[in-house]
C-alpha cells in the first residue's frame, strides 16, 4: 500500500500578499504585452485611466515601485513605470501588494519586480510572432461631443474605423559557455507599430499616418561559483515614432474644427525615447546559515520631440469681427483661430538612477528560529531637462484693452497681444541613502512574527542652487518605518492561517515638485498694444507696439 500526501499550500510563515507569475504561467495566461499587466493577477489591484494604470490598494499608479532585476526603472519625474519587458525572456512577475518587508522602498502601494531568465547548461531557444490591429478589434467607442450651436446639449458621434497594425516579431536563445560555470542569455525583439486617420477640415480632408518602431534587446551573463554565483545584465529599449494623431473634435465623424493648415506639421512630429538599463549581482554564501549579497544598477532614459515645427503660433482669444472689414480673409476668424496647433518642444529630457545595494542575512535559533536580514542602499539621481515653445506662443485680443488690477493700461490700433515665453531648462540631481533589517522570527511551529524597520536619508534637489542649496532635507529620524506583522497556522498542519500586517511607508519625491517650485520651470509673460497685422513675425525676439505691463521692462 501506497499512501501520498501534498504538500501544504499555504505558507504559514508569510505575512505577505501577492503572486509570483511564473513563466508557465505567463505563457499560459492571456496577457497584453507589457510585464506590468500581470499585476492585475494580484489581489486588491485594479487599472484605470483616472489613476494613471495600476492602481493597488488604493495607491496611484505613481505611487508603485516597478523593478527589472531589482533595478528601480519608476520614472523620476512622475513615478510611472517607464520600462517595458516582454516576457520571452522573464523567468518571473512578482506582486506585492501588502505586507511588505522593510527591505523595500519608495512604494506607497505595490512592487513589481520583474525577473529575467538565465542560460543554464543545455542550449534552449524560442521565436515568436505577434499581430494586433483593427481587423481582430471593436469599432472605435463612440465621442460625446457638445452641440456647437447652441453649447446647451451634448450627443454622440461614431467616427470611422482608423486602420492599424502591430507587428512583433524576434527571438531569444541561452545556454552555456563554460559547462557548470558561464551561461549566457539573449533575446531581440522588435514592433512596428502603424496607424492611419482620417481628418475633416473646414476647408478639405486628408489622412494623417503615424509609424512607431520599438525595440527590445536584452543580454545576460551568469557565472557560477563554489560558494555563490554572479550575473550582469543589459535591457536596452529605444523607440522611435513619426507622426502625431490628433484627438477629434468636430461634431460629425472623423472631423477637426479648423483649417487643414491647422494640422498639416502632425505627419511629421514625432519622438525618440532612448532607455538602457544595466546591473550586476554578486551572491556569496559566507556560512551554511549566512549570505551576502551585493547589487548594482545604473537606469538612463532619454525622451526628446522630433519634427515639430520651430514656428511660432498665435491663437485668438476674441473674435476678429471687428475689423473683418479691413482684415484679409486669411486673418478672419473666431475665439480659438490659430495658424499652427500649439506644441512645446522637448529637445531633450534625461533621467539617470544610479543605485547600490548590499544585504546580508543569517538564520539563527534563540526562542525560536530567527531569519535576520539587514542591508544599506544608495541612489544617486539627476535630471537634465530643456523644454520649451519655439519664440514662445502668442496670444492675440482683438478690440481689446489690457487691464491689471482693475486699471486700463492701454491697448493698440487694433488691440493687444501677449507673448508667453514658457520653459523648463536646468539641471539637477540629489541622493538617497536607506538602511533596514528585519526579522521573521518564528516563535513556535504555529506562531511567526515579522519585524522590521526602515528609514532614508533623502535630499530634494533645488535647480537654483545659487538662490536655495536644497529644497527639502529628509533625515534618517524623518523617514522612520516600522513594519510589523503575524501569521498563526490554525490547525497545525499548514492548510489555514491567519494572519495580518501593519506598516509605515514612505514616497520618493517626484522631481516633478523641484521642476515646478524650485526654479526649473519659468512662465514669463508680455504685454504689448497690437499695432501690426503681420502676426506671423510676432515672437520672443520681435515685439513690436507699446508695453502695456505695469513696470516696464523684463522679467
């Protein structure tokens, strides 16, 4: 006689939520083609475009911590996720949605790490293809549009299909170098991405396209050793599109309010985001019950327009009516008239995150069986941004005169106008040191405690550091993070558990606060009487008419 029994399938030790989506399981389940989707698997998660994408107990999608190989790939400027990872060459997504170990930081709601494959001692290799478009997708959601007349009713219009393709297609492919010592991973992955509008203008139509290549090359190296074993890794993923496609606005189908000249730029703009990330791993077993392990990292990522035009454009805010009768045709028009679609120009925002981690861990008896793991980390962080509308943007106020505070300051022969010279230029970066340990100590075969505390030492950066040297200090004492949970196995037998978890946690702050209080982000604005019809020469460099501001002069 044969008698088997499973295994337990509850960890009765863990305080943790969350799921680790392996890599059978991700090629079973349906999936879109961005690891962060699997974070929908875990409890308390939900999606939606109010909070950004991911939103896990509550928490904003900013407010996650999203990992490649342990490397924080969150942007520094709003917290999104920024990388993306496709999953031919994942190993695992893990979730952690509650009961989170002090060893984590900067998330407020979630961590999803994702963790990539490694070549081993047989030679193993996959390719694939992938197709997603129109033909296989709804007709596009109907738009609710308000009624142009009479601004009192709304309905809704169905515009035409746009047609679109994605296409990706690649491969990866392991094994070793040295038999039991050097194996080596790699996998490419490109998609091209292609969609064609239709647009109705006042005066005429035609379709606007727009092409987007993205790529995916990954490489990994791991060595193997007597007593530990050490990686280096490398995902880089540029893209690069051309063509922008601008939202509907019109009441009929497929329509854009405005002349054709007012998108005519749109097939040419685009972008180019360049991202690599790279890291190194070194685990050494010290003891049978002891380990230490070292980790480093280094994110960059690039994001820059391209193909926007470098004209300045001027848009009305009253209505031309009354000089339509010495006013050329061109020049008529109403509230919102324009020559060109506004556009600020990126000509580069860069982010870097430079990173070191070092944990050590040790299992040892004493009331109990005690799991001590202890670590300091480090960041550096920098940002180098110059944004800004080609001879600023113009504002036109026809018939009007400019007030301030109540007092008629004047006005031109046929108004006034203003020039907005809006930028974000400069150049920043700051550190972050974090400390942690924590113990999960299991008191007896049914009772386990976890403890753990945290803290940083964070710096906000100022970009005026001649005017402010920091803009926010965060010591050690300012970041103190408990963490503390329990988990009781019921029966004894390793089937049901309760168990429950508290927690202090604390945010990175976003650079998005320093760019806009802390002198990267300036707004200057000029008044002057509009004297000229020539609205196309109108710009930072040439102001013509008299200066309506209060104090004349600069900003």
């Amino acid at each position: 006689q044969v008698t088997a029994q499973g295994a337990p399938l509850v960890d009765t030790r863990s305080t943790l939520v969350g799921h680790n989506v392996t890599a059978e399981e991700i090629d079973r389940l349906p999936k879109s083609r961005s690891f962060q989707s699997n974070a929908m698997i875990a409890p308390s998660d939900n999606s939606g475009e109010v909070e950004g994408g991911f939103q896990v107990a509550g928490a904003s999608s900013a407010e996650n911590a999203f990992t490649v190989d342990g490397i924080v790939t969150n942007s520094l400027i709003n917290g999104q996720s920024r990388q993306n990872t496709v999953f031919e060459y994942l190993q695992e997504v893990q979730v952690k949605t509650s009961g989170i170990a002090a060893e984590y930081g900067g998330a407020l709601g979630g961590v999803v790490s994702a963790v990539t494959k490694s070549g081993g001692n047989v030679f193993r290799g996959e390719s694939h293809y992938y197709f997603e478009g129109s033909a296989l997708a709804a007709n596009p959601v109907k738009r609710l549009v308000l009624d142009p007349v009479g601004d009192k009713t709304a309905f809704f219009v169905q515009d035409a299909d746009s047609p679109r393709t994605h296409n990706e297609f690649g491969g990866s492919v392991g094994g070793p170098i040295v038999r039991d010592r050097l194996f080596f991973f790699g996998s490419y992955s490109p998609r091209s991405e292609r969609q064609t509008s239709p647009y109705n203008f006042d005066d005429g139509s035609y379709d606007i396209k727009r092409d987007i290549w993205r790529q995916q090359a990954f490489g990994k190296l791991t060595y193997a050793m007597r007593r530990g074993s050490a990686s280096w890794s490398t995902l880089w993923t540029p893209s690069t599109a051309k063509g922008t496609l601008a939202s509907y606005t019109g009441a009929t189908p497929n329509s854009y309010t405005g002349p054709k000249s007012s998108l005519q730029f749109e097939g040419q703009r685009g972008y180019d985001v360049n991202q690599l990330n790279t890291s190194g791993t070194v685990d050494l077993s010290l003891t049978n019950s002891s380990f230490l392990s070292f980790r480093g990292g280094y994110f960059h990522d690039r994001y820059s327009d391209t193909g926007i035009p470098e004209t300045t454009t001027y848009t009305y805010q009253t209505p031309s009516t009354p000089f339509d009768a010495v006013l050329p045709a061109s020049l008529r028009g109403g509230t919102g008239t324009a020559n060109l679609r506004r556009a600020q120009i990126t000509d580069f925002d860069t982010t870097k995150r430079a990173s070191f981690n070092t944990d050590y861990n040790h299992v040892f008896t004493g009331a109990g069986v005690h799991t001590l793991k202890g670590g300091y980390g480090f960041q550096r962080t920098t940002n180098d941004i110059d944004t800004f509308y080609p001879g600023g943007y113009v504002f036109i106020f026809w018939d009007r005169s400019f007030t301030f505070a109540g007092q008629n300051l004047g006005r031109g022969t046929y108004g006034y106008y203003e020039v907005n010279d809006r930028r974000i230029t400069s150049r920043a970066g700051s550190n972050i040191h974090s400390l942690y340990v924590q113990d999960q100590w299991s008191v007896n075969n049914r009772l386990t405690l976890d403890v753990g505390l945290r803290t940083e030492n964070e710096v906000v950066p100022t970009f005026r550091p001649d005017i402010l040297k920091n803009a926010i200090e965060f010591g050690f004492a300012d970041k103190l993070a408990p963490r503390l949970g329990a988990a009781y196995d019921v029966w004894g037998d390793g089937r049901m558990k309760v168990f429950g978890s508290w927690g202090l946690y604390y945010d990175w702050t976003k650079y998005e606060l320093p760019r806009g209080s802390f002198g990267a982000e300036t707004w200057c604005i000029y008044y002057r009487g509009l004297d000229t019809l020539d609205l196309g020469s109108l710009n930072l460099d040439n102001r013509p008419g008299r200066d309506l501001w209060v104090n004349q002069g600069g900003c």
